[in-house]
C-alpha cells in the first residue's frame, strides 16, 4: 500500500476513533446542573460507574497513537525538491514520457490487431478447407 493510501487510512480511523470517543462520552456522561436554578438531576444508576472514568483514558490514548502514527506517516513522506517551479517541470516531463510510452503502446496494439484479424482469417480459412473437405489452396 502506498503511503497516500496509508495516510488516508489513518485519517480514517482517527476520525473514526474522535466519532466514536465523542459519541461514548455524550452517552456516558454523568448528568450536571447547568444552572442553580434548575433542580438537581437525577442520578444515574449505572453498574460501572468506575469504568467510565477509564474509558476516556483509553479511548484518548488510542487517538493519540493513531494521530502518532499520522505524524510518522508525514514525515515519511518524500521532501519536495526545488519549489513549485521544478514540480511542474517534473510533472511536464513525467506527462511527455507518458505520452511517448502511449503512443508507443498504442502502434504495438494495432499491429496485434492486425495480427489477429490475420490469425483468424487463417483460421476462418483453414475450417472451411476442413468443412468443405478440399485441399488448401497454395499460393
């Protein structure tokens, strides 16, 4: 897998993992009084009070390796040389070679099929010589 592919993935799973940490947290919070005039909310029965005081803990470790392992898949990425201006010279070389391998590519496809229409032709030939049960005709 390439390294943008990599970095695509990780990117992927962070936002995945900041999702799903979000989502835990609205979900698990405690209740809290947003006002002293407001009564006191209601205590929440959960049997793993405990936990959720760690699944924080746990949930932000893993978006720290994963953000980790971002940062070192950036800096593994290959240092642009020379500025925009010799990007753009390298991409215009890169388009011309690709260009030249095409059209060479393209002349090997004619002629295979030009070798294929004679092939068959042959063989189109050769079956009636075989059906019509005559010799071949020799030029």
């Amino acid at each position: 897998m390439d390294i943008i592919s990599q970095l695509q993935e990780q990117v992927n799973l962070i936002a995945n993992l900041a999702f799903n940490t979000i989502g835990t947290l609205q979900r698990d919070a405690p209740p809290n009084r947003i006002s002293p005039n407001y009564p006191e909310p209601p205590a929440q029965p959960t049997e793993d009070g405990a936990t959720f005081s760690e699944q924080p803990k746990l949930m932000s470790t893993g978006l720290v390796k994963a953000a980790k392992q971002f940062d070192a898949l950036v800096a593994a990425l290959p240092i642009a040389e020379g500025g925009e201006e010799a990007q753009l010279k390298r991409i215009a070389e890169l388009q011309a070679e690709n260009d030249a391998i095409g059209q060479e590519l393209q002349k090997q496809l004619e002629a295979a099929e030009k070798e294929l229409h004679q092939v068959q032709e042959l063989f189109s030939q050769a079956s009636d010589n075989c059906l019509n049960l005559k010799k071949p005709d020799v030029n």
